[in-house]
C-alpha cells in the first residue's frame, strides 16, 4: 500500500469518525423519540425495544405544531429576506468603494456579536412592549434579521471581493450606473454566495431560542419555543422532548439535506480562479 493510498484511508476514516460523532446526538433523539418514558431514561441505555408512536401522539395532542411551524418558517424566511435586502447594498459599498474607516466598521459589526443577548434583554422586552411588538411575527422579524445582519454584511463582502472588478468598469464603460451594476451584473455574479448565504441565515434564525422565548407567549411562538414547553417543574420528559425535537429540527434537516450543493457551491464560491 502507497503512502498516497494510506494518507487517503486515514482522511477518509477521520471524516467518517467526525460525520458519526456529529451525527450521533440526532440519532440518539430521534431513536428516544420512539421510546417509552420508563425505556428513555433506562440505565444502561437500550438500543433494541419495542417502537411506540404516542410520543408523537402527545405532542400532537397537547399543541398546535403547524401553527408553530409556520411561525418558524415564515419568520425565518422573511428575516433573511430583510437581512438580504439591508447587506446587499452594504456589502457592495465597503467591496467597491471602502474608505479608510470599511475594515474598523466590518470588525465593529462583528463584534456586535459578541455582546450576549441577555446584556440587552431589557431595553428590548421594554421597546417591544411599548411599541405592541411583542408576541408578534413582525417583533421577531426585526430581531432575527438584525441579529444576523453582522454575518451577513461579512459574508456577502467576501463574496462580492471575489468578483473581478474589470466586469463592473466594463459595465461602467457601457453607462451602467451604480444600481445597475449592483442589481444587473454583481447579483448575478453572486448568486451562490447569496444562496448559502441566505441558507445560513435561515438555519440561525430557524434555531434561535432566546429571543422567541422571552419576546414570544402564544401567537408568535416558533418551533424553538415549542421544543421548550415540554419541560415542567416536574422534570423533563426525556421521550416527548425528543419526540418533540425531532418535529422542530426535521424540516430544517430536510431542507438544509435537499440545498447542500448550493450550500458548499457558494461556500467555495471564488476558491478557484
């Protein structure tokens, strides 16, 4: 066996080892999802047993899960829509035309966010009350796309870079102005960075907690806080809890599975010239 030949076996065993260590957790909860309360916190832990569905059934039961899931989609969804529509136009000015101040201002944004968010829980819960916000898809909608605006700005001026700028002058030379270069050649250009992008975006705002339990009680609850009502003072109930995870996550996982080449398409989007 050739030194090539080892050093691929061996990268191809780490990445099995790494896949099956990130993979596990999941499969673990979606196997406790199908277990009895007694099974799930069993000592050892069984891995053969005999399947139910009343996990699910009691979750069904005792809420409304489309109602959740359409919170979680559409305020996913159109948090990215607004984060997009914000850091196109931002990322394309620091891109193309940066002052002395672009770099200071990228690192601010990101440091942004590295404030913890309940460092400024009040000042929001307080303005959300005060303007009607909470408990509103709108609320979250704001929070959400301004939470993510940082890696999104970040994101969309990496990508943006990569772009030759002799593309843009020819335009340029041809009358395009400004917004026409934007709108009708960099976009174009960009399209899979702004796909995955937005794809990460979707998948941050989809698993946000935090604000969707403190700015949330009924109408505006996305699957995160969904997932979290199934814990009591009593104790977790380790079997509908997973049950009630797998429902959250799996729409997520399907679709995150159904882009994963437009994900590493625009991921390595410029890698190669």
């Amino acid at each position: 066996m050739t030194k090539q030949h080892q050093d691929k076996l061996m990268i191809t065993g780490l990445a099995w080892f790494v896949a099956v260590v990130i993979f596990f957790p999941l499969f673990w909860m979606l196997l406790t999802g199908f277990k009895t309360e007694t099974e799930a916190v069993t000592t050892p832990p069984s891995l053969f047993f005999a399947p139910t569905l009343e996990n699910y059934e009691e979750v069904m039961r005792r809420a409304d899960y489309f109602k959740f899931a359409w919170n979680s989609i559409f305020i996913s969804g159109v948090a990215t829509l607004v984060s997009l529509m914000l850091a196109v136009p931002a990322a394309y000015a620091m891109a193309f035309f940066p002052t002395k101040r672009t770099k200071s201002t990228l690192l601010w944004m990101l440091s942004t966010k590295m404030l913890p968010p309940v460092g400024v829980l009040m000042p929001i819960f307080l303005l959300f009350r005060d303007m009607g916000l909470q408990d509103t898809q709108i609320g979250l909608i704001i929070v959400y796309a301004l939470m993510n605006l940082p890696i999104v700005v970040w994101m969309l001026y990496t990508f943006f870079k990569e772009v030759p700028r002799e593309i843009l002058e020819a335009g340029r030379m041809d009358g395009a102005l400004p917004k026409d270069e934007l709108y009708h050649l960099l976009v174009p250009l960009s399209l899979p960075g702004i796909a995955s992008t937005a794809l990460l975006s979707i998948i941050l705002c989809w698993n946000e907690a935090f604000w969707s339990l403190f700015l949330t009680t009924s109408d505006a609850t996305p699957l995160t806080a969904f997932i979290a009502s199934f814990s009591s003072p009593q104790g977790l109930f380790w079997a509908k809890l997973s049950a009630a995870s797998t429902m959250a996550i799996a729409p997520i996982l399907v679709f995150g599975w159904m882009s994963q080449k437009q994900l590493v398409r625009g991921l390595t989007f410029g890698a190669v010239k």
